[in-house]
C-alpha cells in the first residue's frame, strides 16, 4: 500500500492548485472544523497526513501537531514544507493500525481521507481513540460511499490498473457512524458538488452545496464524524 502513495508524492499538491481542488479543500476543512475545534497548545495526532495539508495548517493555529503516513516520501514533502513556512511538526512514518504511542496521547486526533484505504476501518478508529486523552475528540472525514464522488473513484479505479483507489473502501455516513468508538456520536454530509462540475464557477458550486445541506442529503462525496472519549 505504502508504495501506492509513494508514486504520488512528487505531484500530489497539484491537486490543491486546480479550482476544483481549491474549494473541495476548502468544503472539506470547514466540516473537519465545524467538529475538531483546534486551538493553541491542543496536542493532535493526524493520521494519514500525507503531504501534511492538515497538519501545516493545524500549526499554524498553534496546535502542536504529529503528522503519520505510511509513505515516506509523502512525509518528506511535508517536512519539506514545514521547513520553509518555520512550523515545528513532527512527522513520522507509521502503520493507522499500529501507532507508535502510548495510550491517551493525544487531545485530539484527525484523520482526513485515509481511513477508506485502511482494509478494517473499525480496527483503525479504535486504535486511534486508544491514543485519545480522556475529554479528548476523534474526527474523521472520508469520501462518502454511494456517492457521485464515490462512483467517480471507482470508475477511474476500474478504468486505470495503477490507481489507488483500487485499494479504497468508501463507507456511507450510516456506516461511518456504526464504526466511531466512544461517546456523542455525530456526523455530516457535505460536498454535494459533482466532480464533473465546472468549479471555475465557484458561486453556482457553493449554491448547489447549500441547497443538498438545507435539503438534509448524507450522500455528499465528503463525509465527517466525530467522537469524544
């Protein structure tokens, strides 16, 4: 699997740079948000960090923040770029399902589409609240199964040998929910914009968002569940 995202590491930030990338990042954050709540001096654990979007960003408001992924030259372009924005982040390689830390680590721990590459989801979400600080908070955003963004990805999975996604379990917010260990259960739907849109027109995509979230839809292509311990 490790060797999966290898491959992508050297232009997987292109993505954040294309429109579309811009405001799925940008829909996806605000629920990651809505949930975890990050403030100064707030221990957190993000899993799956990848190229560390999250994890540079949770720094910058302050978090002290350990980034872990099983590629390694997806973390080294995270050191890489908390080493030119002045961020102290500590980034490590490591396995969702064997973290490397003693139990009630953390304040919080974040993960953001990178379980749904983990072969037992459940597994996964108990060994990061494992690591959960009493009081603490888990948030996790994943691509919503049953999806238009879903079906999206399985059909480039089934178009392209070399795609990731071949390795991807997309689980519904019902699902998802099921899966959370610990207390106050709650989640969302969003990103209801189909990935065939024309993102270039970003205020007609935001009105198309609004109507599914008033309209209470859970079939958005991102979907976010938190947990307290």
């Amino acid at each position: 699997m490790a060797e999966i995202f290898d491959k992508k590491a050297q232009d997987y930030d292109e993505w954040y740079r294309t429109p579309k990338g811009r405001l799925v990042d940008r829909i996806e954050k605000e629920a990651i948000y809505e949930y975890l709540h990050p403030r100064a001096g707030m221990e957190i654990l993000d899993i799956g960090c990848g190229t560390g979007n999250f994890s540079l960003e949770l720094a910058r408001r302050g978090a002290r923040v350990t980034g872990i992924d099983v590629s390694e030259p997806m973390l080294q372009r995270a050191r890489e770029k908390a080493a030119r924005e002045g961020v102290s982040i500590r980034f490590l390689r490591s396995d969702a399902r064997r973290l490397p830390f003693p139990d009630e680590s953390f304040d919080a721990v974040v993960s953001v589409t990178a379980l749904e590459f983990v072969p037992d989801l459940r597994a996964a979400l108990q060994e990061a609240y494992r690591v959960l600080r009493a009081g603490g908070r888990l948030v996790v955003g994943v691509i919503g199964g049953r999806s238009a963004w879903s079906r999206y990805y399985e059909a480039k999975a089934a178009r392209e040998p070399d795609s990731l996604f071949r390795w991807a379990r997309f689980p519904t917010l019902e699902e998802l929910l099921a899966a959370m260990p610990g207390k106050e259960v709650r989640g969302t739907a969003v990103l209801f914009i189909p990935p065939d849109f024309d993102f270039t027109k970003e205020e007609e995509a935001l009105a198309l968002e609004e109507e599914a979230r008033r309209a209470g839809r859970t079939d958005g292509g991102f979907i976010c569940a938190v947990s307290f311990k």
